[in-house]
C-alpha cells in the first residue's frame, strides 16, 4: 500500500535512505514564512536566500486569517530545508501541491523550476528529479501571490469566497523508481441489466515503455464485504503515451447514494521481473442518464437534492481548513439529506473522497465567475488548463458525474457563449463518460415565443443549470416566479432542469433567519410544485 509519512527534514535521510517502488512524504511542519508586503522579494531574489523576518509555520497556512495580515493581498513566501539520502538519485521526485492560492514560483536550491499562474484550487505537481543535492541539504522555496489581478481564474474580484492567499494544502514528496506512472484514471462501466462491470484502467506516462507488466488486484471497499474479485499479471496495450489494461468483472455492487459501494484497484508495475512502482485508485460502478429531461441513477428514476459548502467560510481557518473541518462539513451535509452538490471551485480531494464514500453526487467547476469576465484569450488560456487539470485529477471520482464550466458569466454574449462551448467541447474530449454544464442566471432573458429568441449558453450544456433569484437580486416579483420557470421550460424543453442556486443573501436584503426561512420555503413550495424541476 501507498504510505504516508510524517517527517521533519532532519529525519528524511535515516528513515528513507531505502524506499521501495513508491512513497509519499507527507512535508508540512517547519515552513518558514515571511510576508512580502513591499514586494521586494523577486527584486532582491528570496529565493537564494534565508527568508528575512521568517517565522515558523505548518500546512495548509493562509497569512489572511492574521490580524496583521487580513487584507494583504500581495506576495508571502515560504521555504523549507530538506535533507535527502544519496539513493535518491536514481528515483523519480515530485512535489505535490494541493493547492497554492492562486499564483505561485516554485525554487529548488535557488533556482525556479516551475510556475502556476492563476489556479488558485487545483492539486499539482512539480517533478524534480536531478534538481536535488542528494546527501545534502536543499531549499525548497514557494513565492506566492494572491492579488485581485486579472490573470487568473477566477478574474479580479469575481467572486464571492474568500480571497486567502498560501499554501493552502497539503504537500507531499512522492518519490518513486523508474519509470513511475504519472497517474492512474479508471473508467467503469455498469450493464444495469446484469450489474456486469466494465473497467478500462490507463496508466499516464512519460513515454511508451515496451516490457512493462502490471499485476492488478480489485478488492471491494467502502462496504460489507471485503473480497477480492480479480487479481491477474497482464501486459498493457499502449494508446499514445497510456498503458491500457481492459478488464470484464462478471457482477458488481452498483454505487448508489444509499449504498456507496467502492472498489479499490492497486497496481504493481514490473519492469521486467522488478517491481518499480505501485500505484491505487477506488472506483465505482454507476450509471447516470438524463433521458427526456429526467434523471436516472442505475436504472432508477430519481429526484436530486443538495446543498453547496463554501470552503474557507471559518474565519479563524480560511482556506487553511483541517481533515476534521472537511469531514464535519461533509458529515452536516449528508446528516440533511444531501445527494447532490455542486462547487464552485476545486476542493481537497478529501472532500470528494467523503462524496465518494456517503454516496453524494457532484457537479465540479472550473471557478470561471460572474459578467464582468472578460472571454480575452488569457482567460481562456488559464480556464482551459484548469479544466484540464481538473478533471485529469479528479477523474476517478465516482461521486462527480459532470464537469461544470463557469457560473453566471454573460451567457448571452457572442464572445462569452463561444468560450463557454468551446470549455464544455473540451470536457467532452477529456472525459467522454461524465456531463458537462454551464450554470446561468440570464435563462430568463429571452424565451421561446419571443421571435428574436436566440438560446441561452446553458443551452450548450447536458443539462440546465438556473439560478434562480426571483424577489431579491432579479426584478421578478413573487408571484411571477412560476410563469418564468414554466417560460424557461418550454423554450428548452428537453432539457433536465435544476435550480442551482437560490436564497437570501445578507447583508444586501435584510430581514435575518426570519426571512430567510419564508423565502426557503416559498421557493421550495414553487419548485415542488414543477414536475419538470428535477433538483
């Protein structure tokens, strides 16, 4: 099995000096920090130096949750010092960032071996393999910036979460023999007649490597039983630069929001006869289909309801939230009954594994945000590696059934709607087997009996996604309210429909819990009452 370790840098070279296959090194105690208010540190080269006015902090670490520091939105740096044993010349390093909000320089021994410009929330990896002084000490050293810029996703101030800026996940060392796997997707495939199982398992590499054997073992997980139900030694085809093994397993326990069965695939990868890494994923076997505007899970016709958490919403954490703090907001979620979510930005993979594990489906956005982003082609630029990105991450993820694009962006414009197609074009090439959505707020602008109607950006996507804020932000009063979703509904009629968002938002419309409740459930009494609402 894959171990996390928990290190300080003294302790790397006697306790790994003989790493075996594949190891992840969990490093976030002892970060120095320094914060850049001046923005001096690029000028006077940090990165080859100690931190001046360093303190000592852990990961995740965000300086706007300080007194000092909570409307600094400029650079902070960090550095760390590792000592690594010799052995590791001849194995693969890679850093791995959960996430950096939202640009980061990365330096290794004073010198910048990688940059991530405007992807504030998405996990990402930095190979450096023969950058490292092996039996030595070495500086690794992070510069981040967090400003309202304009090269970035999502844009300026767009947005309405926080703004945190650090290292605000974990980081691992992942150290490996050669040749190492970049990653491992998985794509099941349910037969709802039989429960027959279908399992097509790509192993990303560098390059093609032609005497490579995998020894593959399937174990259900995340339920009753814990059987093994295949293991074989099997030789991968290769597809581009993707070793490729296709596996029929003859039934499976379907994955379900009442019964969120899992299986756990491990991979050991022999380079002739020496095993050279190991590698796991779980899965699970499910089938979502959209079929005249209504939704099935594995044959069943179901109706979906969630909430959305907002990470970073504690102020005494921001975005620096602990496993405990992302558990207890998956535990509220599931404890009111939620089976559906969407995010607005990319969370810590422990949050999807929690969906994973208590049977919550989620739509996962890239955090393209609000009318006043421009559809330049820097944004497209920086949106388009952050979906892919995105979905290569969070590709196993049997709880995410679709690829959300963007929210409330100027779905009506030229310019903006042919981004907006062309994202959900590329989520289609990237992942066949999941939906794409756009989330609108202009769906009521123009409907079906209006001779100059030209459809909405959602159009685009599988399914529409509205948010609905009739009585508050919109001039739609109440009582209107149904005659406008019944419009939405007949100028896209095909179309599964979804309220994605809808409520009271303070300070901008007073009346506290009060007034939120009546308007919770006036507008849950309006969407009931919509057969074709199906969320």
């Amino acid at each position: 099995m894959k171990k996390i370790i928990f290190i300080s840098a003294w302790l790397l070279f006697t306790c790994f000096s003989s790493i075996a296959q594949r190891d992840t090194i969990a490093v976030n105690i002892g970060w120095q920090f320094s914060i850049d208010k001046s923005s001096l540190g690029l000028k006077e080269n940090w990165f080859q130096k100690s931190l001046p006015g360093n303190r000592t902090v852990s990961l995740p670490h965000t300086w706007n949750i300080e007194e000092e520091n909570q409307n600094h939105y400029g650079w902070g740096w960090y550095q760390k010092k590792l000592t690594v044993p010799k052995s590791w010349k001849n194995k693969i390093v890679v850093l791995q960032f959960g996430a950096i909000n939202h640009t980061s320089f990365i330096y290794v021994n004073g010198i910048k071996v990688d940059e991530n410009i405007g992807d504030g929330f998405n996990n990402f990896f930095v190979n450096i393999t023969g950058k490292l002084n092996y039996g030595k000490e070495n500086i690794i050293t992070v510069a981040v910036n967090n400003d309202y810029g304009k090269n970035k996703v999502p844009f300026g101030s767009s947005f309405d979460w926080p703004n945190d800026g650090g290292i605000i996940r974990k980081v691992a060392l992942i150290v490996s023999d050669k040749p190492a796997a970049n990653y491992i997707h998985a794509e099941p495939i349910l037969n709802i007649a039989n429960n027959e199982g279908k399992l097509k398992i790509k192993l990303g590499y560098d390059h093609a490597v032609s005497n490579l054997k995998f020894n593959i073992s399937i174990t259900e997980e995340n339920q009753t039983s814990r059987n093994i139900i295949y293991t074989s030694v099997v030789n991968p085809g290769w597809q581009n630069k993707e070793a490729v093994v296709n596996i029929v397993l003859p039934r499976v326990n379907p994955w379900h929001f009442d019964f969120p069965n899992l299986y756990r695939i491990d991979v050991t990868v022999f380079n002739g006869k020496k095993a050279v890494d190991k590698i796991s994923s779980c899965v699970g076997f499910r089938e979502i289909k959209m079929l005249n505007g209504q939704v099935f899970l594995n044959g069943e016709r179901i109706k979906l309801m969630g909430v959305e958490w907002t990470a970073g919403s504690n102020p005494n954490f921001g975005f620096a939230e602990t496993d405990s703090m992302i558990l207890a907001m998956g535990k509220l979620m599931k404890n009111v009954n939620c089976i559906f979510s969407r995010q607005h930005f990319q969370q810590d993979d422990l949050f999807y594994e929690f969906c994973d594990r208590n049977g919550i489906i989620v739509q996962q956005e890239v955090p393209l945000w609000g009318p006043e982003t421009p559809a330049n082609d820097t944004i497209r630029s920086i949106a388009m590696k952050q979906l892919e990105r995105m979905v290569s991450n969070m590709y196993n993820h049997p709880s995410i059934f679709s690829w959300g694009v963007g929210n409330e962006l100027r779905g009506r414009d030229a310019d903006m709607k042919q981004m907006i197609a062309d994202l959900l074009k590329r989520s289609r090439e990237l992942d066949p087997t999941r939906m794409t959505a756009y989330v609108s707020n202009t769906l009521t602008t123009s409907f079906y009996n209006n001779p100059k109607f030209t459809a909405d950006a959602a159009n685009d996507g599988d399914y529409l996604m509205m948010n609905e804020y009739g009585a508050s932000w919109w001039d739609i009063p109440q009582g209107k309210i149904h005659s406008y979703l019944d419009s939405v509904h007949f100028s896209y009629p095909n179309k599964a429909f979804f309220i994605s968002e809808f409520g009271l938002c303070e300070p901008n419309f007073k009346g506290g819990d009060q007034r939120r409740l009546e308007d919770l459930v006036y507008h849950m009494a309006i969407y009931e009452s919509k057969p074709y609402v199906e969320g």
